[in-house]
C-alpha cells in the first residue's frame, strides 16, 4: 500500500490530526499504516513484546515510552516478531535499537531515536489506552499513517 500522507492531508484537510515533526524512520518500509493499538510503558519493553508476539492483522503498534532516551524499548527481534505476525509498523515514542537490522525488515519503524541499551522487564506498563503525544491522542480503533513527511491520525480507515 502506497501511503503519503502530503496527499491524505489535502485530501481530508481539517479531518486529521498531524503530529508535531519528531520522528526518525528506522524500519526497512519507508511508508505504512494501520488501525492503531496502544501502549503506555516507561522503560520496560515486556508489553511491547507481548503484543508484537500476538497476531498484528495489518495494525500499528503505538508505544508511548515517555519519550525517555536512556534505553531501547525495540531491537531487532521484537522487530522481528513484528514482521512474522503481521504489524505494518511500530511508533516508539522513545528508542529503538539494531537499527541496521530493522532497516532490512518489511516493517515500519518511527523512533525518537537510537540507544544500545535494553530496557528492563518487569511487566510493567499499560495497553489499549488512548495515549498523547506530539500534539495527538492515538486510540485504540483509530487509524495512524506514517512516511517520509510525517505521521496523521484518522477516525476511520482512509485506504
């Protein structure tokens, strides 16, 4: 699915949100989008794995990690899990880490940012809540698009 969202914009104008400029694309699909799932987690990547274990269906996996840049809350095999269950893409607010991996996988990756370090597991954390950032609330149920000129969110599926 070709996705541009300069196109989306002035075809939906006033209908989508756009979030504020903040993101790199890592992953090794430049542009995607998909019915929105959530998370809120800060430092902790147990959920993130939980969720990418189970089947994606097309969807986005939204992960609000607080924006923290002291660790990763994706490397390379979540990615990979990512991709054999079927998640168009994964939106970390906050790091991500073997970033030359995932640049080779059919997968939409927008990260803050990079960082060696893994995260901790303990479990801790929230899902299918909506979560804000960047200037957006991403719920459950909505639509998210992603490319190289940025990320909207919709109500409703728009391709």
């Amino acid at each position: 699915m070709e996705i541009q969202t300069a196109d989306l914009c002035d075809a939906h104008e006033g209908k989508l949100r756009v979030v504020s400029p903040m993101f790199r694309s890592y992953g090794g699909r430049p542009s995607f989008g998909g019915e929105i799932a959530t998370l809120k987690v800060f430092e902790d990547n147990s959920l993130v794995r939980t969720a990418l274990e189970g089947p994606g269906n097309g969807r986005v996996l939204v992960i609000d990690g607080g924006a923290s840049m002291r660790c990763a809350l994706v490397g390379d095999q979540l990615a990979l899990l990512g991709v054999k269950n079927g998640w168009a893409g994964v939106i970390v607010y906050g790091c991500i880490r073997d970033s030359k991996a995932i640049g080779g996988m059919d997968l939409g990756v927008f990260a803050l940012g990079t960082h060696p370090q893994k995260s901790i597991k303990k479990g801790a954390g929230d899902k299918d809540l909506p979560v804000t950032f960047g200037g957006v609330t991403f719920a459950p149920g909505q639509f998210v698009y992603a490319d190289e000129d940025g990320v909207v969110v919709s109500e409703s599926a728009l391709l």
